[in-house]
C-alpha cells in the first residue's frame, strides 16, 4: 500500500518534542497532532502497512527527500519525503492549493477578497500570483510526485495506491501516463462544489483539467 499525503503522518525535527517517537540518526520523529495523520496511520496498520509519501516541508525532511530513503515508524509503516523546487511549492500550496482550490471545493471563493476574512490577499491570491501561473506549479509539482511515486511502486509487489484529498488532484493522470497499471483511489475529506457554483466561479479550463487528472483513479470516494 502506498497512501499519498500532502504534510504526511510525522515530522522530522532537530530536536525531541513531547510526542516524539524514536531518533532517526541526528533527528527525532514527531507524531503529527491532527485527526487526518491518526486515520492514515491507524488505517495502514490495519491494512497490515504501507508507505506514506509526503512533501518535504522542513529543511530536514528536504535533506531526507535528498537521499531517497524510507523511515520505517513502526508496524511495517514507512515515510518517504519527496522534495520540490522552493518557487514551485510555494506556489503549489501558498497560492493554488491554499486558498484557492480548498476554498473553491467549500464553495467559499469569495473569502479571497473579503479583507475581514484571514484568506484575503488584494487579488484573491497570495503573492498577487496569476491564477494560471499557480495552476502550472500545482500541475508542476504533481508531475513531480508522481514520477517519485512510480519509482517507488515499481520496486513493490502489485501496491495498492492511495491518493488523500486535494493537494494532488493531477497526478492520477500523470501516473497513468508513466504506464502505470496499478489501482489507483482517492478519497476527498471536503465537500464537493455544486456544478452552478464551479461554472460560475472557476475557469472552465480548470475544471476540465482537474476532472482530467482525477480520472485517472479507479475509484473515486466524496465526503457525504
């Protein structure tokens, strides 16, 4: 099993905090607080284990991404990081991720330009980044995480692969076109936007890109 989480289940720190688990050579890992990373963990160990792949967001997970290793945190439950260039993933989550696509799905949109809301920026994104030049890092870094993530499911037996929410909603796609035959399932922890509202609020090139990269998954799982 290989399930694919944007901040992952654990972080990597140079120093022990209160939840830390184990010391992985000069670091300490750190159990994440939140109820998505306890589902994850809790659902791969019942599954009998897996891999989590996730973004590196620290420089220490950086510098793990860089060596391409798996942490194993018990249970046959295994992390890997997988890094990115600074500019694409700043605006792969600061700008396309957060806010807009996560406040498109909640049907909120408007929030990015309500300067008595906490999303506000002067255009509706943060760093005054174009939509369409937000929208290319998000594609850009899902391309990126799915040629990582067929590097790894190659070197598995028949894996079972995972997709978690909105942060990699093109890279379904991208896997298939490596020649991936593997089964491939999402689950959105969100609500979905109803079609006026999408018509209404998000460029329909948009719209038929995201439709086209979630189709790449066998099966798809909405939030009811």
């Amino acid at each position: 099993n290989i399930l694919i989480e944007n901040k992952g289940i654990l972080r990597l720190k140079k120093t022990a905090g209160e939840a830390h688990l184990h010391q992985e050579g000069q670091y300490y890992l750190e159990r994440d607080r939140g109820a998505v990373a306890l589902a994850i963990d809790t659902t791969l160990k019942s599954l009998g284990g897996g891999v989590v792949l996730c973004s590196a967001l620290t420089p220490e997970e950086k510098l793990m991404a860089s060596t391409g290793r798996l942490m194993g945190v018990g249970d046959n439950v295994w992390i890997k990081f997988v890094s990115y260039p600074l500019s694409e993933l700043k605006h792969f989550y600061g700008s396309f991720s957060n806010p807009y696509l996560k406040l498109t799905l909640h049907s909120m949109q408007e929030s990015m330009y309500d300067p008595s809301l906490p999303n506000f920026s002067q255009d509706g994104f943060i760093d005054d980044v174009p939509l369409p030049q937000a929208f290319d890092d998000y594609k850009r870094v899902n391309q990126r995480l799915a040629r990582s993530l067929a590097s790894l499911a190659r070197k598995m037996h028949n894996p079972r692969i995972f997709f978690q929410n909105f942060h990699f909603f093109m890279a379904p796609a991208y896997l298939r076109a490596l020649d991936s035959k593997w089964p491939v399932s999402l689950f959105l922890h969100v609500t979905w936007p109803t079609p006026d509202y999408l018509k209404k609020n998000t460029p329909l090139f948009l719209i038929k890109e995201i439709l086209g990269g979630m189709l790449g998954c066998d099966e798809i799982g909405f939030l009811a």
